[in-house]
C-alpha cells in the first residue's frame, strides 16, 4: 500500500479524529485468557531508549503515546485530547484527564516533560535523544563538548496539569508524527528514582503492565492493565512476549502451536506457512528497510565514486530470491513504499545492477587496496547470507581478492556503530518509527551519524521541508534532500522488507497493520 497524500499542512489535531476499534469481538472468556508473541530479546525497555524493533515490540503493549497512527498512516490523538499549533512551531498539547501509570500515578503534561528532558539529556546517552532535537533548547543538553549545563529542555513549558506548551527551534510540520512514537511516551516519577530497576519492570500507561520482571532471554510477561481508561483497552488477560534465539526457532514453535503469533516468518518458510496457515498468514508492506552503509571516517571509503561503484555490482534481486525466497523488494529508495514521497528509482543507475559500469568506476576510483570487512550482527542468520553474496558479487564484478566477514553480537552491535568502531561496509536496518520522510533523511543526515557523513546540505533541506507550509512544498524538499544523499551514496538502499506473519488457532481479532509496531494491534486480539 502507499499513502497518499502527506500532513504538512495540519496544524490542530483533536478528539474529533478519535480511533476506531476494529477487531473479533471477543466474549468475557477472552479475557481470563492470555495469548503469547515471538519476540527476539530486546535491547532496552526505557521509552527514550527503546530503537530496536523487539524492544519497540514489547513498549507497543506497556505505553501509550500522544499520538498514534490510523489506518492510513496520518496521526491521531491517544493520550491528547489536542495539538494545536497557529504557526507550527509553538504547540498547545492537551492531555486527557483521568488517564493513569500502572502504578496509579496520573498522566499528566509534567509526565511527558519528565520523560522529554531525560531523553534529551546527553549525560543519559540514550538512543532516541535526537527525535526531540527540534525542541528549543536541545542543544544545551547536548553541547559539542563537557557536559550540560543543564537538564531541562528550555522549549518545555506546563502550563497545568494537563496542558504542554512546546517550542520548537523553527517550524515542523511533522512534529505531531513525532508524538506517535513510542520513544516519547510518558514516564512516570516512579520511574527516576531508580532507572536500572524500573527498565526491568517498566511502569507505563498503556492498556498492559509487567506481571513480573523482565525475565532475559526467555520471556517477558503481561497483563490487562485494570485501570486503563485509554482508547485501546485490551481484550484479552494480557500477552506473554516468548524470547527465541532466531527466527527459525519462533517459527517452528508457531508451526507446532506453542505460540500464538511470530510477524518474522523467516521467507525460506514462507511458502509453507501459506499452505499450513491459510488464512491465517499475513503478508503485509513494512516501512523496514535493509542499507548497506560505508563508515566514511574510514580513508578507504572516502571516494563516492567506490562506493557508488560498490552499489552497481550488488545483484539485489538476485539475493532476495536467494536468500528471502522473493518476498522483499529489491528498491533504489531511502524511503519504504508505504511513506508518502517514495520513488521507486531514486537512486538511479547508481542502485542499478551493472557489473560492467561499475567494474569501470572500480577501477577509475582507483580500485580496493588491502581487505575489506563486510561487518553485521549476529541477530539472524540471514544477514550472513546475504553478506556473503555481496563478497561474492564484488569478489566476481570488481576483482576484490581479499573480503572477511566481521560478525558482532547483536546487544553490542549498535553500540560500535554509534562510536564509529565499523570495520569496513556494514548492514545499516531502519525501521519506521512514523511514516514521514524525515523519519528516513534525519538519521542519515543529522550529526552524529553512524556513517560519518556531512549530512550539513541535506539536513538544510530537511529543515526547508520541515518548515515547509503545504505539502507539495514539503514534498519537493524532501525529495532534493533524498537526491543529495544518493548522490554522495554514504549509504545504498538494498531493500525494502514485507513482513510474513502468522497466528495460531487460539486466537482471534488479528488485524494486519504496517503503521503498528507489532504489526498486528494487540489490545484487540482475543483468545478462544
């Protein structure tokens, strides 16, 4: 599916767009009754914290968000009642009152500024800091160099119990898609006293709350929050997240009916699945994307013309039958098809499988001198097999002799990119957090970014669209920004990811859903 059409325009949100509860209508014995979800083990389970997809997973079921998204893409409100902005940049939230954490605590305007002000914080480090980088202030919790000088975003301002105030350092017409993702969901004062305990029992707002603590590497459990008065209450006794150690594992478990929904079908098992499931499969398009990226902070990478030339002699095509059995889509885009600006062949010949021409660059950029190390995670076996058919491409089309694989434990792998410890072309995952454009060009632009790249022109354009007042304008910048990224090729698009899932006869309500983390809403599955 892609959107149409795109929110640069809108500048007041309120209860009128509320959401809809589509789903099985589960009887009273559905909610005596859990169902369970194949999950990898997370990284983290602190909102402001939380980019990997497993932890985002589990925080689609313990939180609540401002906003959130409908069956379109466009953002509505669930914890507000409205956002309001006159000129897109100073934004009036209202909260809803009688909203409250699992440990009873009201969520109120002060629990969003809390959660906010650690996110932003430098000293805390933590993954999702740069979504508030519009907020005014910003910049003083993360100065170039030493430490900040404070602790409190300067743009955050509650004006009462229920209502925030936001300035942002200049327009942005996306921020209300900002507020639908998990990363800047409320924290209660709870929370801060003591954050190493609360990441292993998370205190959130959503419609469930931990039975018990986070049990590592083998599930994470949870039930019906009681006190939920939210828009998504849920319609079963809660869901238990089962940790596998790979895809093959989960799938295997949903196959003999010992769990009751896996959203990663691994592709080599999909053609079974079709047949085993029948209805009960899914395939549905994801914003998730698959890049590999150079770390241009590496003198070997410099030249645009070998990493171009690297891009060309990638059969993409031929490595997603090979390894994906054809279910993803080989794409020339930084952005997923279902986000709205998406072109298929932005990135041109440079994303195009050419041996000959790119042998030719190889060689006018000077070729490959030493060994190149192809670095990714261990997370799932299949990142080594594709890895190894780009050796083999560029060891066939570009004469490199000497290519070794640098494989890294998945819980320490973001962490080296992040410090620039890259050891040669990486695999580079982004997963949407909201369906905008910004979402995709911010992270490859913005300092500090995991390539090394001056993103300085680019993220000037971002800044243009951002502030952009209708949505073809927003569109146009969006788009040039895009260009100047595939033109410097810090980084090549290979694919776009279609998820593969599955469901167990056990359950019922299960609605596919491409702007849902889980890919499926929780709090309306049902279980017989």
């Amino acid at each position: 599916m892609k959107v149409k059409g795109m929110l640069a325009g809108v500048v007041a949100v309120t209860m009128a767009a509320s959401v809809s509860a589509c789903g099985g209508g589960g009887g009273s014995d559905s909610k005596t009754k859990t169902f369970t979800f194949a999950n990898i083990e997370p990284e983290h389970l602190i909102p402001g914290n939380t980019n990997d997809a497993y932890g985002l997973n589990v925080e689609n079921a313990l939180f609540d968000t401002l906003m959130t998204l409908d069956a379109n893409g466009k953002p509505i409100p669930q914890d507000a009642a409205s956002v309001e902005s006159a000129d897109q940049r100073v934004w009036t939230i209202k909260v809803k009152p009688g909203l409250t954490f699992h440990n009873g605590e009201p969520v109120t305007a002060q629990s969003f500024a809390d959660a906010w002000n650690a996110t932003a914080d430098a000293t805390n480090a933590w993954g999702n800091n740069y979504y508030l980088g519009t907020i005014d202030g910003y910049d003083d919790l993360n100065p170039d160099s030493g430490k900040p000088k404070t602790h409190t975003l300067k743009g955050l301002k509650v004006i009462d119990q229920q209502t925030l105030q936001v300035t942002l350092k200049q327009p942005f017409s996306q921020f209300p898609y900002v507020l639908s993702f998990i990363g800047t969901a409320p924290m209660p004062k709870a929370a801060f006293t003591d954050l190493k305990a609360y990441e292993q029992k998370p205190i959130g707002n959503g419609p469930f709350m931990m039975d018990g603590s986070w049990e590592h590497n083998r599930q994470i459990k949870t039930k019906a929050y009681p006190g939920y008065k939210g828009p998504r209450p849920a319609k079963s006794a809660g869901v238990v997240f089962k940790t596998y150690a790979s895809r093959d594992a989960a799938y295997t478990d949903l196959r003999a009916g010992n769990v009751d929904i896996d959203t990663q079908i691994p592709a080599a098992k999909v053609p079974e699945a079709k047949r085993l499931l029948a209805k009960r499969f899914l395939s549905v398009p994801s914003g998730t994307m698959d890049f590999l990226e150079f770390p241009l902070y590496d003198p070997a990478y410099q030249n645009p013309d070998l990493r171009k030339a690297i891009s060309m002699a990638i059969d993409r095509q031929a490595i997603v039958n090979a390894v994906y059995n054809g279910t993803f889509k080989p794409t020339g885009s930084l952005l997923a098809p279902i986000v709205p600006g998406y072109r298929a062949t932005a990135c041109g010949e440079a994303c195009t499988y050419n041996p000959q021409a790119a042998k030719q660059l190889f060689d006018q950029a000077g070729g490959f001198k030493g060994t190149m190390h192809l670095m990714f995670s261990n997370a799932d076996p299949t990142y080594e097999q594709w890895m190894t058919d780009v050796a083999n491409q560029l060891k066939q089309n570009l004469g490199i002799a000497n290519i070794t694989f640098d494989k890294v434990q998945a819980s320490d792998y973001i962490g080296k990119l992040i410090d620039h410890k890259g050891t040669g072309p990486y695999r580079s995952n982004w997963t949407m957090d909201y369906p905008s454009p910004e979402d995709y060009l911010t992270p490859r632009c913005s300092k500090p970014s995991r390539s090394g790249y001056d993103g300085t022109a680019c993220e000037a354009l971002i800044m243009k669209a951002n502030a952009a007042k209708t949505p073809q304008e927003a569109q146009q910048y969006y788009q040039q920004a895009e260009n100047l990224v595939l033109k410097d090729m810090p980084t090549t698009p290979l694919w776009n990811w279609q998820d593969q899932a599955g469901y167990s006869s056990h359950i019922g309500g299960v609605h596919a859903d491409p702007y849902v983390t889980t890919l499926v809403h929780l709090d309306q599955v049902t279980v017989k």
